[in-house]
C-alpha cells in the first residue's frame, strides 16, 4: 500500500510542530527522500534505462 502523505504535508508538519527553520525542514524532507529513491527497485530501473538511452544517444 502506497503512503499518500505529501512531502508538502510532511515539510508543513516539520516546520509547524517542531519548530524547524523552512530551510532546515526543506534540507530534512530532501535527504529522506534521496534516501527513499535510492532504495526503490523502480526507480533505480528507471534511472538505469535513463542512462542507457543517453549513451545511445552519445554514440549515434
């Protein structure tokens, strides 16, 4: 089951209940997030063809 919960929602969450500065809470918010894409099997495939597509691309 998919998290619907936002990352404005989750930013808005840091910044008003925990007294994080907007800075803080964007720089918070953007780490997890790498962290979450960098574990995702999806979005490393994708990335993966990404890459193939432009050495393609490079070599033609």
């Amino acid at each position: 089951m998919k998290n619907n919960i936002s990352i404005e929602n989750i930013k808005n969450l840091l910044i008003e209940y925990n007294d994080v500065p907007t800075e803080e809470a964007d720089k918070e918010v953007t780490k997890e997030l790498i962290e979450q894409l960098k574990n995702d099997n999806f979005f490393s495939s994708y990335l993966k063809k990404i890459r193939e597509m432009k050495l393609k691309k490079i070599k033609f």
